[in-house]
C-alpha cells in the first residue's frame, strides 16, 4: 500500500516538482480524482500551515474532509503491545487506527517528537501504528522525525525561484527559547540530496543531525564560511540530537541578519520568531521566500495526495 | 416532530436492518435526500467513532455539516428554569437550542451522564432540553441513558453474521479502571430485545441496570454459565445504577478471554482498555466483530439520518 | 481592498436592508458567488451564533469554509512591531495573517476586547493585524471594539418588524455578574443612526459609551424615562469605558422586565442571562426578537460575505 510518510515515498522527484508547477492557482481546471472519497486528518499537535493547506488542497482535489484534533476532542491512546490498559489510555492504537480506516479512505496524521526518549521518537510510534493498523493510505503531515509536505514545498520554491542550475544551498541552525524538533531539517536535507543543489549545512558543535536519518556529512561550524557564495540560506532551530531535546546553545550571534544573508535568498518554513531565528529585516526584505513557501505548502499536498489517490 | 433519541424510534426493526444492507459501500449510488440542508453536531462531549461516522453519514446523504464543541468553543448552558444565571452558565439552553434550530435541519447531541446525581442523569437535561427548544428533529449521538446509533450498528452487526435464526446473545459486564455510563449496555439490551435473539444478560451483583430503562430481566451472576453456547458475547463496562456511578468491583476474573469466549463471536462499542475489559487475543482474533460494529455505525447513521429527512 | 471592519463598510443601508429581505429562507435558489473561492474563519474566542451562522451563510454562497480556533489549535501571535520574540508568542501576526491569505480568499476573524488596557483593546491589533498583512478581505466576526455583524442583523430585524416609519429604539444598559466588552453596543448606536429611528440611551452614570466610536450623545440615567413610548428595546450589558473594564454596578433594577417593557418589542443579541439581564416573562413572551435577531445572522453574514466577494 502507498503512503507518503518522508521525502523516499516521492519516487520521482523531478516529476513531482514538474507536475507542482501544473497545480498554481489560474493554470486551468484542477483534476479532482478525490471525488467520492474522504480524508481525515488527525491533529495529535498544534498546526497552523498544515491544517489549513492540506484541507485547502484536500478540498481542490475533490475529496470530502473530516478534521480531528485527537487530543481534545478524543482521548489518549496507548502505542505499547500487550500492556494491560488501566492507566490514561482509553484506547489502543490498533483499534482506533482500525476504526478511522473504516471511515476514510486517506489518513493524514501530525505527531511531533515528544523530545525527552530519542528511542521513542524514532520508533515514530503514532505515525506508524497508523501505517501498521488504518488499512488505507497515511500521510505525514509531521512526524517526530520528518516533515516531508515542508520539505516538498521547499524544494518546489528553489525549483521555481532558481536562476543557476546548481545553485548553494546552506542549511543554517538559528537559536530559538524552546527546544524544537529535528522534522524540518531532516527532511529538508533528505530532499536537497535529491536536487541538484550544493548543500552546506552549518550549526554549532552538539548540534549535529541523526547520520541515520540524513547520512554523513561534514557539518560547518563556522556559519559565516558556510553562508560564503550562498543563494538560499535556509534558517531553522532544532534541538541537539546527541543530548536529546537539550537546549545547549542560545547564541544570539547565530541569528539570520541582512547582512549575514548578503544576496542570498531567505527561507524558513514558519512559525518564526523574529529577532531571534532572523531578524526584522530579513523577513520584511525583498529576498525572502517564506510566503512562497507557504503557499507551496497547498501544491506539496496536492502532489501528495494525488500520489495516494493514485491506485492502478 | 420526528426524533431519533432511542432504540424506540426506529419504528419497524427489521426493515431498517434490511435497508442498511442497502447502504453499505459498493451497493450503487446513495440517494441524497440531504441536499440543501444542514445538520449540526454538538459535542458536549469527546468523541472519535460518532463524531467521524456521523459526518460521514450525513456527507454521504448529501447534508452540509457543522461540527461544533460546545464546551470547548462555546459555553456552560443552564439547564434549569427559573434560576437567576448569575454564575457559571453564560446562556440558557432555551435560547441555545432554538438558535441552533434557527441555522440546522437536523441537530445531533452528545451528552454524557455525570454520574454524580441519577435523578439529573436520567432526565437527559441536555438532550431533552434541545428536543423541547430547537425545533427540528434532534439526533442522539449518546446521551446519559442511551446509545441508539452504536445499538442499532450493533443489531446491524448481528444480522449480517448470524448464520441462526434466533442466536444467544450473551451481555457480559467486564471490570473498567473509571466508572462509566450505562448509555451502552441500556440501548443494546433494548434493541436485543426486538431481535430474534436469546438475550442472556450477566455481571455482578449490584451492577444491575435500570428496569425502567430496560424493563425487568433476570441477571447471571455465574459468567461462565451465561456465556454458555453462547453465538455472540458483548462485553462492556459499567458503573453501578444502585450505588450510582460508583465503581464497586474490579475483580479481573470478569475479563473477556478466549477461553471464556469459545466459538462465540466477539462484540465492543470501543473503546476498549486491552487485557483490562478484554484479552488480546481475542481483539486480535478472528471471531472479533470490532471493526465491522464500528463501519457500521456510519450505516446507523445514515438511516437515522434519513429517517429524520422523510418528512411527509 | 474590501473589507466588513464596522458598520461603515456598509455603502447604502437601505439597500443591504432591502437586499437582505431577498435573501430570506423560501426566496428562491439564491446565488452562489463563492464558488471556487475558500472563506477561513479565525476564531479567538469563543463562539456560538457567529460561528454557525457564518459558516452557514459561506456554504449557501458557495464558498469552501476553513475553521481554525486559533489559541486551542495553533499558538499565541505577537502583535508587537521589533520585539524580540524570545516569550509566549510563536509567530508574528505579520506571517500568519499573510500566510493564512495564501490559503483563503477570505478571512474572518474574532477577537475580543482583554479589557485591560483600552489603549491595547482600541487599537484592534488582531482585526488591523490581519488587515495589514493578510493581502486579502477580510470580515469582522466581533472585535474589541464592534460586532457589526450583529448591529446588520439587528437593523434587518426592525427594518422587517416596524410598524412605524420612525420608531422609537431604546438602548438599554443591563446587570451582568462579569465585565463585558462594548463592541456590541458600539456598532448598534452606529447602525442605528442610519436608520430613521428616534434612538435613546439609557445606562447607569459611569457607563458613557466611547465618543470617538459612537459620536457624542446625550444619555438618559433615568431608564424609566427613557422607556416611555419605546417600540423597541435593545437591551444589553457592558462594562465602564471611563473605568475601564470595571463593573461598578450590578443594581438588578436595572434588569429587563414585562413591565418596564410594556408594548415595545424586545432585543438582545445572545447569549443572555436570564434573571440577571431581562425576566424569563419577557424572552418567554411574544415580544421577543431574540430568536430572529440570531436568524437574520445568517442575512447578515451573507451580505456581508457578497459585499467582499464583488469585486469588479
């Protein structure tokens, strides 16, 4: 069975980023092979982008929504097998995955890293249970450790945006109060190492990202060498991965600035705390991208789930 | 006015079981009698399976669908007449259900029991505040007493698998770490009792349920008589009527086995607590109903639903 | 651009009066300009009426309806212009509003008064926010300092009740046990004075209404002086402009009763305590509006929403 779960389900890239171009508002009469179909979407954690992009393109697509925020609305569920359930569970995933699958011919699923046990975090265990028990397609729509309908969108925006046919690409850590989550940038290197870009990815030291996940790769902790030449500087916080969910570094100096950006296009996939990710005038600048992002978001979940509709 | 409050309204049993079969996916183009009207769910309550299924349901008979939590995103109602609202309760249900006639064809309301105060319970202030105000037909997606949709889901459930003509239908109490509504057990015994079923009905002593709910019945204390070739045992939780709303036994002993189960086939509204109201390897197991009860509560809807729309 | 901000957005009363009529359930298949077009409705506060009615007059126009609770589903938004968002708020007004119009063709928006600080309240900075940055129309679902929406369903209520070609409409201050914003009141002495009505006030000293919204008016401390030959009665509670957000008084003498009422017919915008704000013999009894007040949102919003949606 099709699931789009990380960028790997993208099979291939190239056409994905073709047929997006297809999708823009005022290219003519979308296709709505979601007719008769239904797709619900399941909000274990807050959403501002996801939850109004993925109904907005669900509703183009011609499919029937059916939105739930599992928390508040429902009630916990219990991921462990053969656990006898007297705690705060009420349900277990396997029947209420079993359940929705019943009722929706597509799932879409946001389940964020917890933060505090990396073992628990990787096993993704809400997403996958989905996968395992729902019977019917799933779509990540942010899982502890990707964030493929972002990484998606960000690579349609350097796609539409590029005017090199290699252009640089660095990845640039960013401090932020909170400790955050490793979904955005994990996905985003997964999918620049598909493009034909040349990607940098710099950040302080205790910041490096899970190899497992992204592969090797030779980080650069000296941020202004790495932005050197730069033509997107994408900016971004998560916390460390070595000593996980810890916040180690607030350093103000990492944060985004005009002049660090020099000609460089800017893009972050939002929410962003200005003065503090980037400053004012990088954001309110002709260079950045985040609303084409933004808006890219829309197209992302079409190509997403057209790919699931998709069954010969 | 038609209403659709309790297992009561279905006015001929076995011909709403024929039409369900009609209803289920893959049985030719629904018809829509819902088009160019409106249902609205209110939800005083959490919910996963109702909240879903319903929507479903109503899409499916062409209806527009407001969902609202009424707690969450509204306010406290005051259910009593004559008080001076000079605290909690920012708007009476007088005008709060007429409103809400004033936008929806059809409401439903989800209303739990408090399971403080049995007299206040049983008089179903919330539901029969609606049917008394709104107007229009009101639709019982579970309230103190009752549970018609998952009932008549769960009758759907037994007239599709049974291969007797008058099967044992055994309702086994089973422990619970909370307490919990009589709502389920309530309608499923009514509904039991218009089929043709030999009902058998066991749980401990003081957990009898309410004779003027389900009229006068003869308990099986000893389960492992009552589930005695049985076709079909119903397991679920709940709370004392006597002492009400309290939890006055926990004895694992109680708990659903598949050695206890035999040949029969199993039956849950969900959700279920594993290896606490019911062993794995029965959820697991091919002789569990589960999921087909929950599909079906989108057919129970949709012939509740149309039952509220043929207005003559 | 467009927007529904006040009831100064209204071009020519009259003819929205007049338009509204035609737009009366049983008036023909009415319109659909919305289709293709997606309406979101940002709520950050509670909602009942407005909620409802909105989306119910956005699906008869046709419009796809996005709903977002804002502060329960996505996060706190920092209005502030160069701070450093290193506190409570995860995104700047300035990204989300421009963000959400990238998804909608139109936004709607509710936020209350925080009663606090009335420089903070009357600067409007969630409405002027998403005014500012949204890029697209948007529409005033009641904000800190106007409920225009209500004041169009008020005004379409006497305009299709009045026997008169000049009633006398009297605003009548009300006991409430919690502070209340005045935006209510605000935009119904607005609308009003584009009506041929004789409008009185009427309120406790302490409880003028703001001069530079409302204009400058002569109020009457005597409510029964104030009643005398009243064809309409608009009752409501709002806390002290001059102190700001307090409640000074609670004098029950100032409730609504059948007495004081006398022939006039009576109004509130709900939710309404009964007992405390006007006596059950008044909402019970056959001068009552209330119920068509809240009918006449669904006019009102679809106005409204057809006003933003003509764009030539």
């Amino acid at each position: 069975m099709k699931h789009f779960l990380s960028t790997d389900d993208i099979d291939s890239l190239p056409e994905w980023l073709k047929k997006g171009r297809t999708l823009a508002p005022g290219s003519g009469t979308p296709e709505q092979p979601g007719l008769g179909k239904t797709l619900c979407l399941l909000f274990f954690n807050n959403s501002l982008r996801t939850r109004l992009s993925t109904q907005k393109a669900a509703r183009l697509l011609g499919l029937e929504v059916l939105v739930m925020n599992f928390g508040a609305e429902g009630w916990n569920l219990e991921l462990e097998d053969g656990t006898i359930m007297d705690g705060g569970a009420a349900e277990h995933i396997a029947e209420a995955a079993a359940v929705v699958g019943q009722y929706a011919d597509l799932i879409g699923v946001r389940a964020f890293a917890g933060l505090s046990d990396r073992t628990l975090d990787s096993a993704e265990g809400i997403l996958h249970g989905f996968v395992k028990y729902a019977g019917v397609p799933i779509l990540n729509m942010e899982s502890a450790t990707g964030h493929p309908l972002q990484a998606l969108a960000d690579a349609l925006t350097i796609a539409e945006t590029t005017k090199k046919t290699t252009p640089k690409v660095v990845l640039s850590w960013a401090p932020h109060p909170r400790a955050l989550p490793q979904a955005v940038p994990n996905s985003f290197v997964r999918i620049m190492q598909r493009m034909p870009v040349d990607l940098v990815i710099t950040h302080p030291k205790g910041y490096g990202l899970d190899a497992n996940l992204v592969g090797a790769y030779e980080p650069v902790y000296d941020q202004k060498k790495a932005l050197d030449g730069a033509d997107y500087v994408y900016v971004k916080n998560w916390s460390s991965v070595q000593e996980y969910g810890r916040v180690l570094n607030r350093d103000p100096g990492w944060m985004m600035t005009a002049e660090k950006l020099g000609e460089a296009q800017f893009m972050h996939c939002l929410p962003v705390r200005r003065n503090m990710v980037v400053e004012d005038a990088v954001l309110d600048g002709p260079q950045s991208l985040v609303l084409k992002q933004a808006a890219n978001r829309t197209l992302s979940a079409q190509l997403a789930l057209t790919h699931l509709l998709d069954v010969q």
